[in-house]
C-alpha cells in the first residue's frame, strides 16, 4: 500500500508493537514493516493498490505443496473452539483489547505479525504462528534464531520495493538471502508492495538473480489491494495471481489483500462492498490450486474510522470480520 493510505493503522500497530517490543525494525502495515491499509505498523510494507492487468491462465495442482497446513487442520483444534474453516486462510495481525479470541472466532489458520515472533499475541490453539525476516535490520543470528523456535515456514522482506518499507536493493536482498535459507525452514520469496508479475520489476529481477546463484525460494509471497469496489475487483485479483504464477511457476502465499483506494485521500468500501468481496475473492482462492496461503488486511479494525479490519477493539467482528470467519470449504 502506499504511505498514506496505510499511515492511520500503520502509526497505531507501530506505537503497539513498539509498546509491546514484538518486533525489532518492523514499519507499518505489519508489524515487521506494516503498510497495508492503515497500518504502517512495524513498518511492514505499503501495499499499493495494484490494478492486476496481467494475463489469466490456469495451474496444475498444488494442493498438497510441502508446508501447506494440513487438511486435517480442524481436528486439532481445542475443543470448545470454533473449527478451522480452512488450511489455507489467514491473518495478518498486531496486538489489540481481543486479539486472541479474535484470532481463534475467525477460523483461520495461520497467522503473522510482520514480526520473527509473535510477541504478546501468543498462538490459539490449532492456529499456526508465521515468521517473518522483515529487512536488513532483521537479519542477524538472534532474529533467526526467534524465527526458528517452532515455526515451519519463514516469510521474507516486506515490501522490498517501498521506500516506507523494507526498502532494499535486489542485490542487498540477495546478498542477505543466503542467511535465511541456513535457517533450513520453507521459505517464501520477499513480497513486493506492487508489480509481482511484470518482466523487469523489483521481484522478478530478485527471481533471476537467486536462479542465478542457485539460492532456494520455496514460494511467492506478494500483496495486492484494489481501487475498484465493484464485483470486478475479484477477476482483477485473480488476473494477478494468475499472471505471477505464469512467471515464477511457484506456489503462492497472498499475505496482504483488500479494497482500499488510496490517494491524497484514501477511501474504503463500504462494509457491504467488503463482505461481498471476502465471499468472492475467498471462493476464487479457494479454487486455484496454486495459492497455498491468502491473508486478509488485517485482523484489527479502526477505533475511530474506515478501515478493512475485520475485529474491532474487544473482539468483536464487524460486517466483514463475519464474512471471513464464514469463508473457507467448511464456512
């Protein structure tokens, strides 16, 4: 997303992060570098708005990629809890009044906090917990070693291609990436903020030189958020899932998506608008074999405006908050 656009809910998951000492040189967004919708947390990247202009096509069957969450997800649930709605649904998240009720009432799971550990947002029961190496800064032996205490999977740069974010060179992420292979977990590539499927952009030039050197990239993480509310908004998402996927022939993690149109003024769908594309867009992913993983933006709502968020201050879930805890094959 863009700076402004994120700036409202990055400032607050920032100064929470910050208050919390979850996350060394995260930014916005997310707490590791947040920038989507309104967060700007701990720096976690800027999610542009990306219009998906790339071509559709189709994939073969990815269901079953090493690191994906188990069909069998829900029956490790903790009894008393609501089951998980499916392996592949997600959230990005930082500590708010609910946090893990919410976490555990929206029936996802697996979940990340821009950060190498959770913080104070400690794992429910049956919901898996995601690192994340959020830039330069959050590459050294301690970091990983976080990263590493129980996690399968790690998550790279956030938003490399963002000065409001990880803001880093290819080469300076390349040169660093060898440090978070040794960490031996299944790795997803740095998500850029904008331009995931174009020949020539910050992410496929990263691709090429880890090709290039032989380095491992496991999966491709990257973020999307439409400016158009209509009933479109889910083709156009799906038209840059799939023009990626033609690229890189790798499996996908969308780690941050919704609708919010930014510019000097940044507008937000209505609650109705938002609920029907979770339905949508959660269906369509649901579908492609190729995403193992999405997650919505975010899992906290604004206190005092528009947002995305799907649980307001205390747990509890608005409009769309429902619609995502409906969403998934069991929903």
């Amino acid at each position: 997303m863009s700076m402004d656009r994120r700036k409202w809910w990055l400032l607050a998951g920032l100064v929470a992060l910050l208050l919390t000492g979850a996350v060394g040189a995260v930014a916005m967004n997310r707490p590791g570098p947040a920038r989507g919708a309104a967060l700007d947390v701990p720096t976690t990247g800027t999610a542009t708005t990306q219009s998906a202009s790339g071509a559709a096509s189709t994939a073969a069957g990815l269901s079953g990629v090493a690191g994906s969450r188990p069909a069998s997800a829900a029956a490790t649930t903790a009894p008393g809890h609501p089951a998980v709605a499916s392996p592949k649904k997600g959230v990005s998240a930082w500590y708010f009044n609910g946090v893990t009720p919410a976490l555990t009432d929206v029936r996802a799971s697996w979940y990340y906090t821009w950060a190498a550990d959770p913080g104070r947002i400690a794992p429910p029961p049956g919901i898996e917990f995601v690192p994340m190496i959020w830039g330069a800064k959050s590459v050294d032996a301690a970091t990983l070693g976080r990263a590493r205490t129980g996690a399968h999977a790690l998550l790279g740069f956030n938003e490399p291609d963002f000065a409001s974010q990880a803001n880093m060179p290819v080469e300076q992420a390349l040169d660093l990436w060898p440090q978070l292979m040794a960490t031996g977990m299944r790795l997803g590539s740095p998500a850029p903020a904008t331009g995931a499927a174009d020949a020539g952009g910050w992410l496929d030039r990263f691709m090429t030189g880890a090709a290039a050197r032989g380095y491992r990239v496991d999966f491709i993480a990257l973020h999307w958020y439409g400016s158009d509310f209509s009933p479109r908004a889910t083709d156009q998402l799906r038209a840059y899932l799939d023009a990626t996927y033609q690229r890189y022939h790798k499996p996908i993690w969308l780690t941050e998506y919704a609708l919010i149109r930014f510019g000097p003024t940044t507008v937000y769908p209505t609650q109705a608008q938002q609920a029907d594309f979770v339905r949508a867009s959660t269906a369509m992913m649901e579908r492609l074999p190729y995403v193992e993983r999405y997650a919505w933006f975010a899992l906290p709502a604004s206190a005092t405006g528009d947002s995305t968020g799907l649980y307001r201050d205390g747990g509890t879930p608005t409009a769309v908050g429902t619609a995502y805890r409906a969403a998934g094959p069991a929903g």
